[in-house]
C-alpha cells in the first residue's frame, strides 16, 4: 500500500467512525484560526459531541484531506460520512437551517419541517 493508499485509508476510517467530524486547525478547544472557530462554535451550538481533527498536528493529513475532498481549504466538516463543506458552507447551511436537518435534528426553532414536495 502506498502513502496515498494508508493516508486516504485513515480519514475514511476517521469519517466512518464518527457520524460529525470537523478537520481544523487547532482543537475544539484552542481552534489555531478563526475559520475553524467559527465552525466550531456552530456545531457547539448545535450538538454536545462531535470529533475532531488537528491537521496542524499532521501534515500527511492536513495535505491529505485536500486530496480527498477535492477542497483547497481547511476546515472541512463531514456528517454521516457526506462531505459537507468549509466554513462558508457550514455558515450558510446553519442560516438556512439545513445544517440543523443534516445533523438529525429538525428544523430550527421557529422554522416548519419542510414537506416531501417542498
């Protein structure tokens, strides 16, 4: 197995085994750039649990994600193993109220469920 193999094999597993990951820059709790905080304090927002992923800490990785994502940018977030986008993405979706339908949780206060034809 090659490089490439081993490291896209490691952030499938790191995908898989978390229904909400978040490749940033920094931790949860020290976020290294304010894209990745800004991530972070949406999803603290939303659910109580989710993991992370320092790319800071492992370039293989931080190089890695790019390639696998087809994403220039860090952070990059995934839920239920879809790729769901960076920061502008993940800002997008949570004013919309998608983010909070993609993470299970329903539509946000104050906003109906959508119907089958809407």
């Amino acid at each position: 197995m090659s490089g490439g193999e081993a490291t896209r094999e490691r952030i499938a597993s790191l995908i898989e085994e978390n229904d909400v990951v978040l490749f940033m820059k920094g931790t949860r709790w020290a976020p290294q750039c304010g894209f990745s905080a800004t991530v972070v304090q949406i999803l603290d927002s939303l659910v109580a649990d989710y993991a992370t992923f320092d790319v800071l800490s492992d370039t293989v990785i931080r190089e890695g994600i790019k390639r696998y994502s087809s994403w220039p940018t860090i952070p990059q977030l995934y839920v239920k193993g879809e790729f769901i986008g960076g920061c502008d993405i993940v800002q997008d979706l949570y004013a919309s109220g998608d983010l909070h339908e993609k993470l299970g949780l329903g539509p946000p206060p104050g906003r109906p469920a959508r119907g089958k034809d809407s």
